[in-house]
C-alpha cells in the first residue's frame, strides 16, 4: 500500500472518528425541548403514553408531526415543527381528544426555534385563547389552526410582534373581534387565511405595507363597512376572498391594482350599484370572478376579450339587465363554469355559446330569456344535469334535443320545443302569359278561394 493510499485510509478513519464523537455529543435535542415535547403531546391526547413509545431522542425517534431541525448558530439540534391533530393516513400527526385543553400555551415558548405549529381539531370544546399563541416565538413562520370551535380571543396589537409570520391560518373558530391596525406590520406575511370565525367591525387601512401577500381570505365572517383604498395596493396578491360578509358601497376602483389577481371572491355582501367592475379587463390572469349576491345592477359589459384565460364567471343574483353578449361565447374558450340566474336579462342565448367547449355548468334560470336554446345533443349530453333554465318561459329547444335531455334531468324544467315551420296547404304554380286570360282567371279564383277557406 503507497504512502497516499495509507494517509487517504488515516484520514477517513479520523473524520468517521471525529463525525461519531461530535453526533454522540452533540446532534441530540436538550431535556429542556424534550420535556416541552411530551408536556404537550399528554395534554393534547393523555391516552397515549408518548413517553413509553418514544423514551429516546425525539430528533431520531419521535411521531410524525415533530420535526427537528439543526441549526448551524448553535451546532444543535432543536425542534422546528410540530403539527397536532390527525389529517389523513398520509399526514398522521399525534391526535387530540375531543376534550383537550393545553394547560399552558406559553409552553411553546420552549422552542427558540420553533418554525411551523399546526392544530387540526384539536380544540373542540374547552375554551383556549388564540392570543397565547402570539407570543410562541419571534421565529413563528407558520401558525394554522382548523377547525377548532374551542379557540376563542380576538386578534390583539401584540400580533404585529411576530415579524417573521409568512402564514397565518384561523379557519373555523369562535376567534372574533376587529382585526387590528398591527395586523399591518406584517410585512412578511404571504398568506392570511382567517374565514369561517367571528370577526366584526370594518377593516382598517393596514395594506399598504402588506406587499408580499399573495392569499387574503376572510370569508364567511361578520365585516361591515366600505372596503379601504389600500386594498389595491397588494400587487402580488393571487387570491381575494371575502364572500360572505356584510361589505357595503362601491368596490373600490383601486381594485384595478391587483393586475396578477387570478381568483376574486365578493359574492353575498352588501355592495350596490356600479354595474361589473371595468377594472375586470385589467386582470388579464384572473381565473375565477365570483361577485353573485350583490344589487350590481347594470348590464353585462363587453370587456371578455381581454379576459380569455377565465375559467369561472359568478353573477347570479346582481341585478344584471339587457342581453348576454355574444363575445362571452366568441373570447371565453376556457369557460367551464357560468351562473347569471336571477336576474332581469332578456334576449337570446348567443349563438357563439356553441363555441364553448369546457363549458360544464350553466345556470340560466329566472330571468326574461327567449328565443331558441343553441345547444345541440352532443352539448347537452356532455353538460347533462348542469344547465338550467327554469323560469324563461320563451325559451325553447329543438324537439329531439328536448326528448334526449329530458330523460336525464329536470334543468330544462317545461322548456317548449320550438316550433316547427309548416308546410304550405297548397303549391300554386303559376306562369306568367299575356296570351292565356283563362290562367289569370284561374290565378284569381284560387286566390279567392285560400283567403276565404
């Protein structure tokens, strides 16, 4: 063996040494964390003995919803994520009893470095405060809570401290309250999902400063008020929820910010007048309009050219007047869902809906439609249960079309079957000859004869 091969042998045998001592010594998670670990896996599920199923290390054995992390500053391992409540066989974290209770939420305090917290129903019914959680730690990236009925409080000041926070998820709780002016020092947040509690009051103007958010969701809540100015300064926002609700006023036309906008909910609030927004054709990358419920009025304007990546359009119930545009039909070849039921619209169903391939679901019922339905048997019976046109008593549809339908669902309700276009009693022929009186004579006669038969 050459003196290289030896010293390249020495070598690795030291570092293999070395690498052992130090993950010996040092990779392992401090009692301090450990303890912290098994105190709120017993007081989330006491059934469990978590402590007999996993006496070691927690970094090298632990159950799936505890993640450790190491962190370069100290050379140590410490706990970065915990995750509680099962989800799925694919996301098994620890489960919670229906009747957990955390006997001290500020235990999480013990986790310097603790990144992502995570509760699926894990709160059902004994009441834990929502605020006890903001001050975990100035790390918190992530911070969700689904569907826990037993987590109340409100949204104080001191959750502009968590200047970290890149997502904040409240959904299906008993949190209530105004969401607060410091709600704005969270410039670093990317996602703020708070639907389905029971926040009240007007939002204030705290967008401004809000530019990297990109999912704004407070649906099914209590917010009253007109919508702040600011709201259209989140340039990189994608989706805006805020259906359900009590808004009121105009929407904003400051709204037309939101250029890289691709889903916009304001469906069932208080917004009146104005028609539908303009600043629509602006959104050349939205995907889902969604403004049913609200007394819009107006007719449907002609802005759909720009528009032909939208593949879900929501205006039942908005007050809409006139026809239906025919360059829906013509532009929006992605179109897969359209209601514009419950309005006062008249005139046909533009021949072009034809040209609309994806389409899936279309809901047209009660409003002033007439005239021939354009709609072959290779559409219906792709769009089946779908379309509806209940309530437009001169719509009708070519017979077979109807017989096909029928037989699959009700949507079409009593639509007629348009009428059929007559054969004539009788085929006069008649030649033109000055020389032949006798013809004229007879020509006359039959004439006579049809007008008082």
């Amino acid at each position: 063996m050459s003196f290289t091969q030896l010293f390249s042998l020495a070598f690795f045998i030291f570092t293999t040494l070395t690498i052992s001592q130090f993950v010996d010594s040092q990779l392992v998670l401090n009692s301090l964390e450990q303890e912290s670990v098994y105190r709120v896996l017993e007081s989330l599920n006491s059934v469990i003995p978590y402590r007999t199923l996993y006496p070691d290390d927690l970094c090298s054995s632990a159950p799936h919803g505890v993640v450790c992390d190491y962190i370069p500053k100290t050379q140590t391992l410490h706990i970065s994520e915990l995750h509680f409540g099962f989800v799925s066989d694919f996301n098994p974290n620890p489960t919670c009893t229906p009747n957990t209770t955390l006997f001290d939420p500020k235990v999480f305090s013990s986790f310097p470095y603790l990144k992502k917290l995570f509760f699926y129903q894990c709160f059902m019914t004994r009441p834990v405060l929502v605020n006890d959680f903001f001050r975990v730690g100035l790390g918190l990236e992530e911070l969700v809570f689904i569907d826990n009925p037993g987590l109340f409080g409100s949204l104080g000041d001191d959750i502009g401290e968590m200047k970290s926070l890149r997502r904040l998820i409240i959904t299906g709780s008993n949190v209530s309250g105004k969401i607060p002016v410091a709600f704005g020092e969270l410039v670093t947040l990317e996602e703020a999902t708070l639907s389905r509690n029971g926040f009240t009051g007007n939002l204030p103007e705290i967008f401004s400063k809000m530019e990297k958010l990109k999912l704004f969701d407070i649906s099914q809540n209590g917010f009253t008020g007109k919508l702040p100015e600011s709201i259209g300064e989140m340039e990189n926002l994608l989706k805006l929820d805020l259906s359900g609700n009590e808004f009121s006023g105009d929407i904003p036309a400051t709204m037309k910010g939101l250029r890289g906008l691709e889903f916009l909910d304001l469906s069932d609030n208080r917004f009146v007048g104005g028609g539908v927004p303009l600043f629509l054709s602006k959104m050349s990358k939205i995907k889902g309009v969604f403004l049913s419920g609200n007394e819009l009025g107006g007719v449907i304007p002609d802005i759909w050219e720009n528009l032909r990546g939208i593949q879900e359009i929501g205006l039942s119930r908005v007050g809409l007047v006139g026809v239906i545009p025919s360059s829906m039909g013509t532009f929006l070849g992605n179109l897969s869902y359209l209601g514009l039921d419950n309005n006062k619209l008249i005139g046909g169903v533009p021949k072009e809906f034809e040209k609309l391939g994806l389409l899936n679901e279309l809901n047209l019922e009660n409003n002033n439609l007439s005239g021939r339905l354009p709609f072959d048997a290779k559409f219906m019976g792709k769009i089946g249960r779908k379309l509806r046109v209940n309530g437009n008593k001169e719509l009708c549809m070519d017979e077979g079309v109807v017989k096909s339908f029928n037989k699959r669902s009700d949507g079409l309700g009593q639509v007629k079957v348009c009428n059929k276009v007559e054969n004539p009693r009788f085929a006069i022929v008649y030649g033109t000859s000055s020389s032949s009186k006798i013809g004229d004579h007879v020509y006359y006669l039959l004439v006579l004869f049809i007008l008082f038969w």
